[in-house]
C-alpha cells in the first residue's frame, strides 16, 4: 500500500504544480504547442531527457536487456545516444525553419499532400507511442495493487493512468509538460543511480552470478533480431516530432544545439543505469526464479530486493518516465490534428480560442483512443517496435531529406512517407514473416523509394531549402 501512496503524491504533485504553472503562463495556443518559444535551456534538457525515456524503455527494452544480458542491452540502448549526436546537426535547422510540427516542415518542402499525408502518419504512430505507455503504466499499478494485496484488472488500472495524463496534458501543454518533466528528469537519474549499488550489494551477498548465456555479445538472439530492435530506436529518434517541437520552443537555434548536448550527457547516464538494473535482475531471477513477464523486470525488482524508500523512489521514477513521455505524445499528436488539419483545411479563420478548444478537445479524444489500442497488442514490445517503426519509416527519411537535401523532390517526398507507412502496416499485417522485425525493411523501403522518384522528377518552384529557411 506504501508504494501506491508515494506514487499518488507524485502523481498528484506533479498535476498540481503542472496546473499551476499553465494557469500562470498559458495565455494562447503557441504557449501551449511550444512554450512560447522561450523555455529556458535547464528545463528544455530536462524535458527532451524526460520525453525520450518512457514507458518502451523501462519495459520493453528493459525485457530485452534481462532477457539477452547486458551486451545486448548496450547494442539496442545504443542507438538513443547514436541519435542525439546526428540530431546536434539537426537542432538548429529546425529551430531556424520556425516550423512547429514535421507535416509543416513537410508542406513547406513537399506541398500540401505531403502535409496531410504525413499528419495522418504522425497522428497514427503517436497513438501507438501513447499507448505503449499507458500500458506500460498499467502494468506497474498493477503489479503495485498486487503487491499489497489488491486487486484490479489491467484496464481499470489503464484507464486510470489515462484519466492522469490527460489532465496533465490538458491542463497547460508545452508549459506544463516541459517544467513537470524537468522535475522527472531529476527523480529518473536519481532514483537510478541510487539504486544500482544496492541491487549489486544485493547479489554480491546473494552469490548469485550472470547465466552463461546472458554473457555473450549476441545473449543467443540473432543479429537481425537485435538490428530489429535497435533500428526502430534510432529512426525514431532522428525524426521524433516530440524532439523537433522541443527545439522549437527554445529561445534561438544555439539554445537548441546547446539543450541537445545536455540530453545526450543525461541519457548516457540513464541508458547505462537501466542497463545496470537489468543485469542484476538477471543475476537474481534465474532458473525456477526467471520473471513470466520480463517486462516488469525493473517494477519487479524495486519491490522485491530494495528497501521500501528506495524501492518507492525507483516506483516513482518509473512512473515519471512514463507519464512524461505519454503527455509529450499526446500533446504532439493532439497539435498535429489541429495545426496541420483544422487550422488549416477546415477553418482556415479560426481564432486562437477555437484552436485551443479543438486542441484540449482532441487531448481527450486521442487520450482515450490509446487506451482502446492497448487491448490489441499482448506485451509493451510488440506495441513499441509497430509504433516506432510506423513513425520511423513513413516519417523520419522524408524529414532528413527535407530539411538537408537541395534535389529532393515533392513527389519523392510523397512517395518516401506513403511506402514507409505502407510497408510497416503490410508487413506488420503479414506477421513479420522470417521473424524479420519490420523496420528493417520498411525503413530501407522508405529511403530507396524517395532516391528513385527523385532521381526520376522535377523539382518545384517554391519548395526548395531556401523557402524552409526564409527568415519569418
């Protein structure tokens, strides 16, 4: 029971102090989408920090860890900090570009059919993103409810965890968000590291030691098995809207690069004390002992072998990376359905007041529809590697080639987001047949289609990088 109430407090801490700043700052739908284009630098880091580190990576990811060893976890949390580097070039191109959304950036280099298209793609995958963490949010009430000799079925307990984030999300948007998850950003790396000694204290006196196979580089997956889960990780990544609205909301494009170098140090730190807590969990749950569920490897392991305090500060950290990237997802889906479709093709003369109805209103709507989306998918992986992929592979090639390359083409850039998506959802539908995880082929779909078109089209007058950077 001590668990659930230390997590309640957070929770409601966390809404409250959210609340509160929105009533404070939150005067027009920009000061909801981006901040006002002014969060400081600090809380900018944070909240980049806090928006990558979710629900996928201390469940799915965490799973793979405790099930392949620690080898494996380095290879498939590498491609987080792989991607920051690339995304240091990235920042201030966008924070140049005054855009707030990809299918802006998209409009801007592919016209209007690339804007639509690729807002419908981001809308779908940012769901499936959402979802993954309302599962995963779940699955640790559960479990605590569980713990304490409770009760309660894995879609009350997400239905719960939604109510949560839309009111977070709902409440002030970018404000809210970014000052909350600066808050998480502090507990996740505290808690963590904190916890790490203890747990290899604890299997130190336990005698306990890592199986053979959980030693070796590959811990008996294959290769494409784990290029399958580093790949979706990475694409993500260099395309994440949530990413590119964060360095829009900085004060200029140096801000930007500056708050990008502060998130690699930050997610350094916590990828290896995941990797960390995993490998100990490895040692500990082993033979007659191993977790049904590796997912809730970490939630598992803060209630078994670390004191209640620590185990109560690990329950809350994880529950901050949870909550803090849900209400990013959401808020960067509910800002695409209003800024690139309403605002746009269905009341071009809508005033702010409109907007920022039809934005808290879609909140709700997509909060809600997330929730739903958990039902269909088993575990927290299957969910995080359709959801990245869908994003990775209709999104992410096309904004690279917007925003870097002067030949590529409207119709290449239309081309590149609709096989992407096309590819995820067919061979998703076709079970991913070889057991081949399908970001490896529909992110090189993806990438070839848009060289072929280009190579094959005319460029069009008006949608050249020197429009994208025009001064506004």
């Amino acid at each position: 029971m001590g668990y659930i109430a230390v997590i309640a407090l957070y929770l409601i801490a966390i809404m409250v102090y959210g609340l509160v700043l929105a009533h404070k700052k939150v005067k027009n739908t920009d000061d909801m989408i981006v901040g006002g284009r002014k969060i400081p630098y600090i809380i900018l880091v944070g909240s980049l920090l806090a928006t990558w580190c979710g629900g996928g990576g201390i469940t799915g990811s965490a799973g793979v860890v405790y099930s392949g060893g620690p080898w494996v976890g380095a290879i498939t949390f590498a491609a987080p900090p792989i991607g920051i580097i690339l995304l240091y070039f990235i920042a201030g191109k966008v924070r140049k570009t005054n855009k707030v959304t990809v299918p802006e950036i998209m409009g801007a280099r592919y016209g209007r059919s690339a804007d639509i298209i690729s807002a419908i793609c981001v809308m779908l995958a940012y769901i499936g993103v959402l979802a993954t963490q309302l599962k995963a949010a779940g699955n640790i009430l559960v479990l605590l409810c569980q713990s304490s000799g409770m009760e309660i079925s894995i879609e009350a307990a997400t239905l719960i965890c939604t109510a949560i984030i839309i009111v977070i999300t709902v409440g002030g948007g970018m404000i809210s968000v970014a000052y909350s998850d600066a808050v998480s950003a502090l507990l996740m790396v505290g808690g963590f590291l904190v916890a790490v000694p203890i747990l290899m204290g604890v299997a130190k006196n336990a005698g306990v030691s890592l199986p053979a196979a959980k030693t070796t580089i590959t811990g008996g997956m294959s290769g494409m098995t784990i290029l399958g889960y580093f790949l979706p990780s990475l694409a993500l990544m260099l395309g994440d809207q949530n990413m590119l609205q964060r360095f829009a909301s900085a004060k200029n494009s140096d801000e930007a690069k500056k708050s990008n170098i502060g998130m690699f140090v930050g997610e350094v730190i916590v990828v290896a004390a995941i990797i960390a807590v995993c490998t100990q969990a490895a040692k500990l749950y082993q033979g007659e002992n191993e977790l049904a569920n590796a997912a809730n490897v970490i939630f598992q392991t803060a209630v078994d072998y670390l004191p209640f305090m620590m185990g109560a500060i690990v329950m809350a950290a994880c529950m901050a990376f949870i909550v803090t990237t849900a209400d990013s997802y959401l808020l960067s889906a509910a800002t695409n359905l209003t800024n690139d479709i309403y605002a746009k093709y269905v009341n071009k003369g809508a005033d702010d007041k409109k907007k920022m109805v039809v934005l808290r209103t879609t909140i709700v709507v997509f909060g809600f529809l997330a929730a739903v989306m958990t039902l269909f998918f088993p575990t927290v992986l299957s969910l995080q590697m359709t959801a990245y992929t869908m994003y990775g592979a209709a999104i992410t090639p096309a904004i690279l080639f917007a925003l870097f390359s002067k030949k590529v083409t409207p119709a290449a850039g239309v081309a590149g987001i609709l096989a992407g998506g096309l590819a995820t959802i067919g061979w998703t539908v076709m079970g991913t047949p070889g057991g081949i995880q399908c970001a490896i082929v529909a992110v090189p779909v993806s990438v070839i289609v848009i060289l072929i078109v280009t190579a094959i089209t005319k460029p069009k007058a008006g949608y050249g990088l020197e429009e994208l950077y025009a001064e506004k």
